[in-house]
C-alpha cells in the first residue's frame, strides 16, 4: 500500500506573516509555504494546531508552484503559548530549549509581568533565563539584580548592554548548537538589539529609546529565526501587549514553590489561608517572611491559570468564586491592620 507520507519533506518555520510561513529544508533552502486546504478544514476551530515558529513540518512540493503545502505539524517537544483575546490560544513559539526573557532596567521593570512570563515559560517545558537589558542606562543594576535573585531563586539573571559586550558573553552558554533560544519581552526592551549582537551583524532594524518615556518604539513586527555561528537557533518576537494565562497552573506552581511549600506547613490540609488557626500563609505574611506583593500576585496568577477548568463547570465556578473572594478580603485586611501598625 503506497504511503501518503513518502513524497513529504521534513521542513522546519523560520519565520510567519499571517497565513503565509517560510520554511527551511536544510542551512541554506527555505521557500514560503501555507497549509493545505485539508489542514486548514480539519483544524478550523482549532488555532493552536496550526503551524508556528519553531514547528518541524511536513510539506509536499507541487509542480509549477512557488510555495510549499504544509500538510503535518509534527509533535510539539516544548511550546509557549498564551491566551489570545480574539484567537483563544495562540502559539508564540515551539521546539525551543531556553526563553529569554528581556526586561529593559529603565523603565520596562515590572515584576508581575516578569510572574507572567515566568509561568508561561516554566510550563511550555523550556528552560527560563531573565535578561535585565540596558543595564547601561541605570545606576543600581547590581542591586536590581541581587533583589531579583531573591525572589525567583533558582532562575538565572544577567543584566546586560550591548554598549559593554562582556556583559552579554555569559548568554552564549545557552547558545550551545543543536540548541533553540526565543527572545520574549515587550516592544522597544531591546530584543532585536541582542539579536544583532548575537548574529554579529545588523540583521534587525532597532530604534533608540523615545526621550519622553525611556521606551524603545516596536521595531520586529514578525516572528523569525536565525541561524547563529556557534550552531544555535535564535528567535525573535514582537512586544506582546497581552500575556494571558490559558491554563498554565503547573507553571504558576513552579514559579511560586515557595508559597506551596508554606501552605504545606498549615496546621489544617484544606487551610483557605483566610485566618485560620495555624495558617503558615498568614503567619509568614504577619512576620515579613513573604512579602505582601508576591502573595496577591500568586493569587491573581492561580486564580487567572485556572479559569479555564472552572468555566467548564458552573457549579465549580460559583465555589472558586466564592472562595476566591474570601481569600482576597483576607489578604486586604491583613495588610490594612499591617499599615496601622497592628501587627
């Protein structure tokens, strides 16, 4: 029996503009490709599965065509993605080993984007590494950096520019061949900046920082990768303005294990954390163990990763809701007692 499958050529997407992909067949061979009509009506309602950057594909090549036909999206080994307002789940990236987050040191700073991320990224299976860009343009980058250290320990933190080279040298021992990095952060942190340091060349087009607001203006409009010298794939993302949560709990648990492992110590299994006798949560808040700020934004997190699953079952909804609601009040009230000075 003759198989479908023969005539298909192994296929990877380096780059997307909406419906239309290029696709590499080795170092130097790529073409534009799109899918199948078959693909396109058997994954109608199912955006996720359509192909993204990073995808191994299999494509079959027609006769007096300029583009290939992408008829299969091999399993996935790693994949972020995030929840898309008018998609429902979008793909960002796939197959990659490590995501580099980038946060610019001026004014890009926000330490519950970085929890977004994060949980995103420790979900998709990769690897995550944050990048504290544009080292140059502040004064206590060290400071900035041991802070972060303590609280998402066990992540690597470089703060970098590429004004000092030797600052960005320490990234390149995620770059090791055979491996593929993605470059996450929002628009103007100066990603396609150390896209160009890492390719050794100007590849991307960057813009400098608007004087009014430190922020750099979104110059990669496109998701693409390329190849590096040292052997690695590298790939670059435009600024994500949203950064849903789908249903990323076990990435919101890793991000936040410390928390799970103070709820562990609560006298009583179900504990609510809403003042009860014994409650590890509430006596770590009260003593300055954890900080007030992390634990509303493991709430917020925990409660957005997990929307999916309870949407799907009203009764569970109006539960979580109420339980949700509990929790909140307790937290405000703990921290309104707190700036009274009451304990």
């Amino acid at each position: 029996m003759e198989n479908k499958e023969d005539d298909l050529k192994l296929a990877r997407v380096i780059g997307q503009e909406r419906d239309l992909y290029r696709v590499t067949f080795g170092e130097s061979t790529s073409l534009l490709a799109q899918v199948s009509g078959r693909f396109r009506h058997d994954f109608a309602n199912a955006p996720g599965a359509f192909p993204a950057v990073g995808d191994w594909v299999l494509c079959r090549m027609e006769e007096h065509q300029d583009k290939a036909l992408i008829q299969k999206v091999l399993d996935r080994r790693t994949c972020f993605y995030r929840r898309d307002p008018g998609q429902g789940v979008q793909v960002v990236a796939a197959n990659v080993d490590v995501v580099f987050i980038v946060t610019s040191l001026n004014r890009d700073l926000n330490v519950n984007r970085l929890d977004r991320y994060l949980s995103i990224a420790w979900d998709s299976g990769a690897s995550p590494v944050i990048v504290l860009s544009k080292a140059d343009l502040v004064e206590n980058a060290e400071s900035i950096l041991r802070d972060l250290e303590n609280t998402y320990i066990g992540v690597p933190i470089y703060a970098v520019s590429v004004f000092e080279p030797q600052t960005c040298e320490g990234l390149r021992k995620y770059l090791k061949p055979g491996k593929t990095a993605v470059l996450m952060g929002s628009s103007g942190v100066g990603k396609s900046t150390l896209t160009n340091f890492f390719l050794g060349e100007e590849i991307l087009k960057t813009q400098s920082a608007r004087e009014d607001d430190d922020r750099g203006r979104h110059t990669t409009t496109s998701r693409s990768l390329f190849r590096l010298k040292e052997g690695a794939v590298l790939m670059d993302t435009p600024g994500m303005r949203q950064l849903g949560l789908h249903d990323q709990e076990e990435g919101v648990q890793e991000l936040f294990s410390d928390i799970l492992s103070l709820s562990e110590q609560c006298k009583f299994r179900d504990c609510a954390h809403n003042q009860e006798p014994g409650c590890a949560i509430h006596n770590a808040l009260s003593n300055g163990d954890l900080d007030p700020d992390r634990w509303e934004s493991y709430l917020k997190l925990q409660k957005e990763a997990s929307y999916q699953e309870r949407r799907l079952d009203p009764a569970k909804m109006a539960e979580e809701k109420k339980r949700w609601k509990k929790i909140h009040l307790a937290a405000k009230v703990h921290m309104a007692r707190k700036s009274r000075g009451e304990i």
